[in-house]
C-alpha cells in the first residue's frame, strides 16, 4: 500500500491533513526539528496530536531531524521517549547517535531517515539498512531512474517528496545560511537565504541579476504512477512552514 505523508507545522494543520485524506502525519516539537521556526507541538499537544491521528486511523510521524551537540542527546532521546510511550509511529532522524541509540533502546519502534542525511544512491540507502533503519527519506535532487535503481536493489521502504520547496544543494549539505546569517540548516533555523536575489558579476561587471538561486518548487504528480511502479512506499509533501490555506 502507498502512503500519502502530509506536513503539520500546528493542531489546525494537523486537522486539515486527517480530514483530507492524509494516511499520515509528520510534525516537530520545539526542539530538534528542521522546521523551528513552525509553530510545532509542545509535551502536551504532541499527545493529543498522536491521539487525534490514532484515532482517525492516521499513521504520526515525529520529527528529530536536526544534528545534536553532545550535550543534548539526553533531552532529545526523552522526547523520542515520551513520543513512544505516546504511541508515535515513527521518529525521523538525522543525528546517527541518536539513530542508532533509538533503534537499540526501542526496536520495535521504527526510525526512518531524514532527507537531511542526504542519502542520494544505493550504498547510502544499504547501509542505513544494515544499521536498522525502517525507512529512507530519499534525497529530493535525485532522478526517476535513480529512484527505481534504488528500489529495485533495496528491501528497505523508500520514501520520495512528490510536491513542495527545493534545496538549491542537497539537503543536509548547505551551510549557505550558515554562512550568510548564522542560522544553520542543520539545526533547524535555516534563514532560506537562497531565496533573496543576487547579482551574478563577470570582471566586476553585473551580467544577470535576480532570484538567481531560488529554485522552482517541486511538482511530481504526474510521476506518481512511475513511482508506484518503482515500489515508493511513501509520497511525502514538504510545507510544514505554511498554514491550512496555503495554496
């Protein structure tokens, strides 16, 4: 069975995504999420929220998807902890201590890899495998004949974004916010500073100018049927920074 992943940046989000269809939910907390910058769930509202898509037989999906300093491994794996004991169905993670402490401390709970790992060829997808991941969030840059080249040489399950904002790098990999304002990626508070418009000079002379770096978002819904086909498990949409009107 194919699944249909919806993003949740709040409860309203979360409502809208049952009641529309969604076979499953991914949301963040205020901490250790690639989206800080959402409105996110508290320890209080992260229960209701997997109570409200259990309920409605919605698969929920938590995000601890940013890299971890030393000394926070500890609060992240109690969040990971407190999402089990809430009956959350899946953590998706970049950190691999965390990973790997997660699939010791809870084997019955699937960890799938963020797009954050960006994981973009077979050797990537085998290995995580071999350390007990459940789940590959692939890395959205890749082709369909990349995809089905994967599928086709995994058991693992494959998880692909069909619709929402493009990276300009891999994800995982840019440090461009970094750079530019101190925000990284990596921890969750990326600024999108791709997103503002350059000047491209050649002999300090200005040849072009604009969006230069902002790339188009993603639209794969006419590839869905290949994807299927290829053995896609999931069809994850990217927006947990917009609202439920969000068109």
């Amino acid at each position: 069975m194919v699944e249909l992943l919806s993003p949740v940046g709040n409860f309203e989000a979360l409502k809208a995504a049952v009641q529309n269809g969604a076979d499953a939910v991914y949301f963040g907390v205020n901490s250790f999420n690639a989206r800080a910058f959402a409105e996110n769930f508290d320890a209080e509202t992260l229960k209701k929220a997997i109570l409200y898509a259990k309920l409605r037989g919605v698969q929920a999906h938590l995000t601890l998807n940013t890299l971890l300093k030393d000394d926070e491994l500890e609060e992240a794996f109690n969040i990971a902890k407190q999402a089990y004991e809430s009956g959350i169905d899946a953590i998706i993670v970049q950190d691999l201590g965390l990973a790997d402490l997660l699939i010791k401390s809870f084997p019955d709970l699937p960890i799938h890899s963020s797009t954050q790992m960006s994981i973009h060829n077979l050797e990537g997808v085998q290995k995580l495998q071999n350390l007990g991941f459940k789940r590959v969030v692939l890395s959205r840059e890749l082709s369909l004949r990349d995809i089905q080249y994967i599928c086709k040489h995994s058991s693992i399950e494959i998880e692909t974004f069909i619709h929402g904002a493009l990276c300009i790098s891999y994800s995982g990999q840019c440090l461009f916010s970094s750079l530019v304002g101190g925000r990284s990626g990596n921890r969750g508070k990326c600024a999108q500073s791709c997103r503002l418009p350059f000047e491209l000079l050649e002999d300090e002379k200005k040849i072009d100018s604009g969006y230069l770096l902002s790339t188009r978002d993603l639209c794969g819904l006419k590839y869905i049927p290949d994807l299927i086909n290829a053995g896609v498990k999931s069809f994850k949409i990217e927006g947990r920074m917009k609202n439920r009107t969000s068109r």
